[in-house]
C-alpha cells in the first residue's frame, strides 16, 4: 500500500509541473512578434552547412571540407573582375565553422572574394564577412582557408584580401 501511495504521490507531483513556452511553441501574434534582426547575438550559419563532431580534436577532424571543395576554393579568378581591398593580420578564427571565409574590416557588406598569402604564394576563394572596428584591425580566416594558403595555423600571417572573384 505504501508503495502504490507513493507512485500516486509522485505522478500527482510530476504533473503540477509547469513548462515555460518558448518562442518557437509561443503562438504567432503580430502585434507581438519579436523581430529577429532585433535579437543579439545572431546565430550564424555554420560554413558550408556542416557540423564539425563535437569529438574533433586534430586539424584533419575540424576541417569538413571536400576535396572537391578545396579544389574549387583554390580556382584563381581573372584579374578583371577583382579589386584590392589591402592587407590584414589574419588570426584562425572559429575552427567549429566550416568553411572558406573571412571575417573582417576591410569590407562593409558580405560578398565574396580571395585571400593570398605572400609567403606560400597560394590562394583561396573566400566569402568576405564584414566586422566592426578600423580598417587596420586584424582579421579571422577559417581553418580551411588557413589549410589551403600553407599559412602557419600558430602565427598571425599577413594577408592581400581582394573583392570580386
């Protein structure tokens, strides 16, 4: 008997628990809705649409791109269609958003453009991401943009960031 009082105690307990509503369960009310350019931090899409694994511990594993891919970024644009935008200090930036991009001053709205490294002489397409601060401010280059130029992931290399591509 005291058992069977306290699963009845229990369920009666489990059940004057409340659940909050979320926005997502929130019915949609106009007069109320939130804005979502208004909500701060804004979630990013992550790269090419990929998860890196939570487990990933090496530069291989962190690095989602295809070969096809690395091969595709790695295709030099006509000199035409580009311009120079300048010169950054470029630092890994998030290793968990996949890939080729770069977040920095130089430019004012996203589009897309390359990334040359002087000491490798090599080249990657990147998608161009702008971020607050002065024109000579550093800048963040994805993992696998990192891979594709040869820069050391350890240093700070510098970079000739272009537009168009």
């Amino acid at each position: 008997m005291t058992r069977i009082s306290l699963i009845v105690a229990l369920l009666a307990l489990s059940a004057c628990a409340q659940t909050s509503q979320t926005p997502q369960d929130a019915p949609v009310d106009a007069a109320n809705a939130v804005n979502p350019d208004l909500v701060r931090p804004k979630v990013r899409p992550a790269g090419l649409g990929r998860v890196v694994p939570k487990a990933a511990r090496t530069v291989e594993e962190f690095d989602v791109t295809t070969a096809e891919e690395r091969k595709e970024a790695t295709a030099v644009p006509a000199a035409a269609v580009e311009q120079k935008l300048g010169q950054t200090i470029a630092s890994l930036g998030d290793p968990t958003q996949a890939g080729f991009w770069i977040k920095t001053p130089l430019v004012k709205s996203e589009g897309k453009g390359r990334v040359v490294y002087p000491g490798s002489g090599k080249s990657v397409q990147v998608d161009l991401i702008p971020i607050e601060g002065e024109a000579s401010a550093g800048s963040r280059l994805s993992l696998a943009a990192f891979r594709i130029i040869e820069a050391p992931l350890t240093e700070l290399p510098e970079v000739e960031v272009f537009s168009g591509g």
